[in-house]
C-alpha cells in the first residue's frame, strides 16, 4: 500500500466542541494521526438543530475499514490469478480470462470488480 497511511485504522467518536451535543468521527491511524474526519448531516429545522448521527458512524467504519479491504482485495485477486494458472506478473484482462475459463463467470465478475476497486484505490490502473 505503497503512498497510504499504514493501517489498522480505527473510528473513534469525538463529542462538537460546539457543545451542540452531537457527535463527529475522525479516523485515527496507529501513530495517532487523524486520517480523515466525518462530520454529522446537519438539518437547520425550524425548532432547532437536528443531527443525524447513523450515515456518519458508518462513514467513519467504512474509511477506517479501506487499508484492510484493499489488502483483501489484492490477496482475491492474487488467489483467483494462482488458482487459474495465471504466471506472476500476467495482463489484467488475460488474467480475467483466464479465471473465466477456470472457475466461471461468477469469480470473473468479482475479479474484474476487485481490479477495478484495487485501481480507484491506488490510482493505478493495469
């Protein structure tokens, strides 16, 4: 994961210091550095402030989750390559063709959308 923060990363919940009672989530690496920050969905209502507080704990789990499902993602990848035969290093789409002959379009499918992850990820594509 060459460029990114390492991992694990872990939500944690950090009360405003607004004192408006809700709550923001930043995503803390292991050196404890905040990675990013989520911040709740803010409803100026007539009566007042309204916070929803679901979308942004679920946010802040899915970034702090990303170091370990792209390490999932590649491992799949790298897996479904193996167990087709692919050699080392082989074109991202022989590979694809190869899994599809291999094991079916199921595994194809979610290769391709693995690979396709992995890159919005990383920036690189194959």
């Amino acid at each position: 994961m060459s460029g990114f923060t390492p991992g694990p990363w872990v939500p944690r919940r950090a009360v405003k210091p607004d004192n408006t009672g809700g709550y923001d989530w930043a995503i803390i690496a292991p050196d404890k550095a905040i990675v990013a920050e989520c911040f709740e969905v803010v409803d100026w209502a007539e009566n007042g402030v309204d916070f929803d507080t679901r979308p942004v704990e679920a946010n802040a789990r899915l970034i702090a989750a990303s170091p370990t499902l792209l390490e999932a993602l590649q491992d799949f990848c790298l897996s479904a390559e193996c167990a087709a035969g692919c050699d080392e290093g082989v074109d991202p789409d022989t590979a694809y063709s190869e899994i599809l002959s291999f094991a079916g379009s199921a595994l194809a499918s979610s290769y391709d959308k693995a690979r396709a992850a992995i890159s919005k990820a990383t920036g690189v594509t194959s």
